[in-house]
C-alpha cells in the first residue's frame, strides 16, 4: 500500500502535462512563423530589388541596337599651308613685274627681251592711248597698286584671318582684276594689234590666282561672319 501510494504521488498528472505541452506547441510554431519570412513574400522581395538592376541593362540593350549616325567629317578652318605660299608667290611675281611695266611706262625705255618686232611690241603696248584709262590714268599704276594691295591679301597671315569680310574683299578684288585682266586683252588684240610679253604674264597671274580664289572658298568658305556685339 504505501508503495502504491509513493508511485502515484510521483507520477505526473496527465492533464496539466498535456496542457502544458500543447500550450507550448502553437506558441513555438507562431515564434518560429515570425521570425523567417513566408517563401512566396521572400521571393516577391527578390524579384523588386533585381528590377530596378536589370532595368537599365535593358535600356542600354535598346540603346545599342539603335542605328548610329556617323560623325561628320572635321572640315578645315581655311585652305592648306602649300595654297597660302603659292598665292603669295605668284603676288608678290605680279607685284614685280607690274613696278618694272609702271618704271618702263614712265621712262619710255624698251623692256628687257621684248624685241618689238611684229605682233610681239612691249614698247607699243605701254605707250599706246589704250596704255591709260580715261587718259591721264597709266594702266601701269593700276596694275602696281592692285598687286600691292593682292600681296597683302594673299600673304599667309591674311589667310589665317578666317572672316567673311577678309574672304569676300579677296574674292572681290580678284574678279575685279580678272574682269580688268579681259578689257586688257581685247585692247591688246583688237585696238593695238600687238601683245606685250610683261603684260601677257601679268594676266596669266592674275588668272592662276582667280582661279586659287574661287577653288578655296568654294572648298573652304570665306569665313566665319562677324558676331554681333
């Protein structure tokens, strides 16, 4: 009897124990649901935070699919260095020959290897009534202070002053001399009879450099024009 009665104080009572176990199973599993997130939320959240990481990979697929203008071609600001020195050549060659036809006109001498036999007559050129514009103006000075003027204008440092105003008084300046150059000629041929060899290599200059003229604003422009202030 009192071993009976020692086992049954020591065993445990079965309702209390079983409350107490199934009170402890809901409060754990609710723990463990609190503390890791569900699988499908997780899962929506990784998704949110990788679209805005492969959005601008997209945009820049986009990007390069697009079709690509190609760049323009760099157009140089004025003519080449070797067109620069070859204008002033040729100027400063008219300049020459123009001051030695004004110190012929004036001083009546015959010029240096022209022989004045037949059509060729330098002397009659320069001495003629057609030798002086409104007949009292020398054609010679005419021509030196146009070639003073073209040295100027066609001198590399010229060329470097990229204005429209400079590109236009060059370009102008040499389609008044071209026209000149022609009124020459007709009076040479039809008014005189006779050519002179200094005057035929003034007009030959003056059309190489008409021509340098035209070739570099047609390829290179006159310049930039002047800002307004």
């Amino acid at each position: 009897m009192a071993s009976s009665k020692a086992r049954s104080r020591n065993r445990p009572a079965p309702g209390k124990n079983g409350r107490a176990a199934a009170g402890k199973g809901p409060s754990s599993s609710r723990t463990g649901g609190g503390s890791s997130p569900a699988p499908g939320r997780a899962q929506q959240a990784a998704g949110q935070a990788a679209a805005p990481t492969g959005q601008p990979k997209a945009e820049a697929a986009r990007a390069s699919r697009q079709p690509v203008a190609p760049p323009e071609p760099v157009r140089p600001s004025g003519p080449p260095l070797w067109l620069q020195i070859v204008t002033f050549v040729l100027a400063l060659g008219g300049l020459g020959v123009s001051s030695y036809e004004t110190w012929a006109h004036f001083n009546g001498s015959t010029l240096f290897a022209c022989s004045g036999n037949g059509s060729e007559n330098c002397t009659a050129v320069i001495t003629s009534p057609q030798s002086e514009v409104f007949g009292w103006i020398p054609v010679a000075i005419l021509g030196l202070l146009f070639y003073v003027f073209v040295v100027a204008i066609m001198s590399p440092w010229a060329w470097r002053i990229q204005r429209r105003e400079v590109g236009l008084l060059r370009l102008g300046a040499m389609i008044v001399g071209m026209g000149f150059v022609m009124y020459l000629i007709y009076a040479e041929l039809y008014d005189i009879g006779s050519w002179c060899l200094y005057c035929t290599s003034v007009h030959i200059i003056t059309f190489l450099l008409f021509c340098a003229t035209m070739v570099s604003a047609a390829l290179w422009g006159l310049g930039s024009a002047k800002k307004a202030a």
